[in-house]
C-alpha cells in the first residue's frame, strides 16, 4: 500500500504540474458539449440525451486515460521497475485513473445537465451505474494502455484495442440508463444489472493485475 500511495501521488504530482492536459481535456468536454447543444439545442428526447451522454464521456476516457503508459519513457520505467512491484505500479495507475475518470465524469454530467437538460432519471439505479460505469471505462483503458505502451504506435493501437474491451460495459451502462427514466423498476432488475457492470469492472482489473507484470518484465 506505501507503493501504491507514493505511486498515486506521483501521478497527481505530474498532472497538477502538467496543467495543458487536464485543461485540454476539459476544453475537449465543453466544446463537444457546447456543439451537441448547438446542433440539438436543449429540446431532446431522453434516449438521444443518454446516448450522447455516454459517447462524450467514453472519447473523454479515452483522451483522459490513454496517455497513463504511453507519456513515460523507457527510461522512467526501467526506473520504476527497481523501486515498484508491477503490481503496485498497475494498481496505482487504475486507482488514479477511477479517481480521475469520477472527477471529469461528475463534471461532464454537470456541465451536459446545464447546457442540455437532465430527464427524470431514478438516481438510485443511475448514480451508482454512472460511478462504477467510470471506474470501469478507466481500469479498462489503463490495461488497454500498458499494451500499446509496448508498440510505437501507442494512441491508434490504443483505440482499437480499448474499443472491443469497453463495449460490453458500455452496453450496461447505457440500458441501466434507459431503465433508470422508469417509475417502476424492479429492485431485483436494478441490482442484476449494477452486478454485471460490477462483474465486469472485478474481471478487468484482474486480468490487467495478472498480465501486466509479464508486459513489466518484456
């Protein structure tokens, strides 16, 4: 755990120093937002404000999370590798990333709500879908980047290989979504779904845990 903290707190350290990549992210959120609003203006059926909604935040996980492998040389690696379990180093990267992905996502949500309006959603299915939907959106593309990091081309071998590993989740995401705009939910229909999303955020996190020390020793 004092590895992964340290490792954590690295990671913030860096970002807090490297403003333009926070900053570009969240001018990336608002102008699409800023579009969509044009386009749609704030008149918009429900389904379309869901499905817009996911599809900004997954291109915004992608930007966000992406550059965890790829922006450290080989160099620092080969540094951390004397100091750090893989373990740690993975697990801190993944805890970061979910703390990040929750930040940009909850102010995503603000800002979508404001520009574009918010339907009558039931917070009890969705506000702990939307959570777990952003830790796994950012577990999943933090194992999908330490692949990548080994090729070259690190940000288009991130794309394709991130797209087929988060679509499953997306899938969840966006039908506990839809069932959220309904009055009558069933409990056992709610906690079904917020299960599989759960099942699927446990599953990738371990696999990245399993694999990723065999991509630490390549």
């Amino acid at each position: 755990m004092r590895e992964i903290t340290a490792l954590i707190h690295k990671d913030l350290m860096l970002e807090l120093r490297q403003k333009y990549a926070i900053n570009g992210i969240l001018l990336y959120v608002f102008s699409t937002i800023f579009v969509v609003q044009l386009s749609f203006g704030r008149v918009i059926d429900d389904t379309t404000w869901i499905a817009l909604f996911w599809v900004i935040l997954l291109f915004a996980a992608f930007n966000a999370v992406s550059k965890s492998f790829v922006q450290e040389s080989s160099a620092r690696r080969l540094y951390y590798f004397t100091l750090a379990s893989p373990v740690s180093v993975i697990a801190s990267k993944m805890i970061y990333n979910a703390l990040l992905m929750v930040f940009l996502g909850g102010l995503s949500l603000g800002i979508y709500s404001l520009f574009m309006g918010m339907p009558a959603l039931g917070m009890s299915l969705f506000l702990p879908a939307f959570i777990l939907g952003c830790i796994g959106l950012a577990t999943a593309i933090t194992m999908v980047s330490a692949i990548a990091s080994r090729t070259g081309n690190n940000t288009a071998l991130t794309a394709i290989l991130g797209f087929p590993v988060v679509l499953p989740l997306l899938l969840l995401l966006i039908k506990a979504s839809q069932l959220s705009l309904s009055r009558s939910v069933a409990d056992i229909e709610m906690l079904k779904l917020l299960l599989s999303i759960t099942l699927i955020d446990a599953v990738v996190a371990i696999l990245a845990i399993v694999l990723f020390p065999y991509l630490w020793r390549d």
